[in-house]
C-alpha cells in the first residue's frame, strides 16, 4: 500500500507539470518508453532499482539512455529525483497511474477482461461498449484468457469486478444447494 502512496504522489506531480506545460501525452509516450526499455532488460532494472549502486553511476546510465532516445529535460529531471529519492523501484507504478490519471482526464477507463477462450474481436467491441455505456466513459479492454472459468468473462473496470463466469455461476449454485446463502 505505502508503494502505491508513493507512485501516487510521484504520478500526480508530473502529471500537474505536464498539464501546466501542455505535453501530458509527451511524458505518458516518454515514461513508457523508460518502463519498455526497463522491462527489456532485468540486468539494467535491477541495477537502476538497487539502493547498493553509486548514484553517479546510475545518472550516467540515465543521461546514456536520455542521449539515445531524446527524452524531454522535464522527464529527465523527474527520472534524476526518483533517482536522488531512491524511488526507481517505484518507476513502473508511477507509469500505470500516470497513465490513469491521463485516461481519467480524456473521460476513458480501462477494464481487464478475463475469459475463458480468446474473444474475437467482434466480442471485444460488443464487450467494450456494454462497459462503456454501464460506465458512461469511453472503455478500452485489455484481455487474458483463463480456461478456469469454464465460459463467460470477469471484467475489471477500475476495480468494480462483473463476474459473469461459469465458475462462479456453479459456486453460488453449490452455496445454494448446500443452503449457505
């Protein structure tokens, strides 16, 4: 819980920044690309995240990074106080709700759609839309597939669970048979 506080606060100061100076989508496109380039490798993650490596060392990997993929001074500057702060841990939480916090002002949600088999892409849109028109905001569904759930789906929207899943539909049948309801 305290992470995502942190995430929370960092997220929501360099969103404040990137409104004032007009580039929300800029920092969003900026800080997903260092998340990316993050993910791709777990030597570099880990060596930028460990608290044991000398700061100097991690900025002039940072400043190496900054030089081949351009990043704006402001996100630079952001990614040297996570440094300073020993927040680079928290890089790939501050990205997601950034990225909220971008959605939420552009009136989009998005929802993490579980189901059963792959949906085509004609079910994605029927689905997306019925969240869409429940939610009153725009909807775009990111999906899993989870053969446990015996058919249906389980969508997520920003917390709020629909379970219209198979699984669960024979589990409250089972409580109601064995009177647990």
């Amino acid at each position: 819980m305290k992470s995502e506080m942190i995430a929370r606060r960092y997220a929501n100061a360099l969103y404040e920044l990137a409104r004032e100076e007009h580039c929300e989508q800029r920092f969003a496109d900026e800080l997903g690309l260092v998340v990316a380039i993050l993910a791709e490798s777990a030597e570099l993650r880990d060596f930028m995240q460990s608290p044991l490596n000398a700061l100097p060392v991690k900025k002039s990997i940072l400043a190496d990074i900054e030089a081949r993929v351009s990043l704006s001074a402001y996100l630079v500057n952001f990614l040297n106080i996570l440094l300073d702060k020993d927040r680079f841990a928290q890089l790939g939480e501050i990205f997601e709700v950034y990225s909220e916090l971008l959605d939420d002002a552009a009136g989009k949600l998005r929802a993490k759609v579980t189901s059963a088999v792959a949906l085509s892409l004609e079910q994605e849109a029927k689905l997306a839309a019925a969240l869409s028109k429940a939610s009153g905001k725009q909807v775009a569904i990111e999906t899993a597939v989870d053969p446990t759930l015996i058919g249906g789906v389980v969508a997520d929207v920003q917390g709020m669970i629909y379970d219209g899943s198979v699984r669960t539909q024979i589990a409250r049948l089972k409580m109601g048979l064995k009177g647990e309801i």
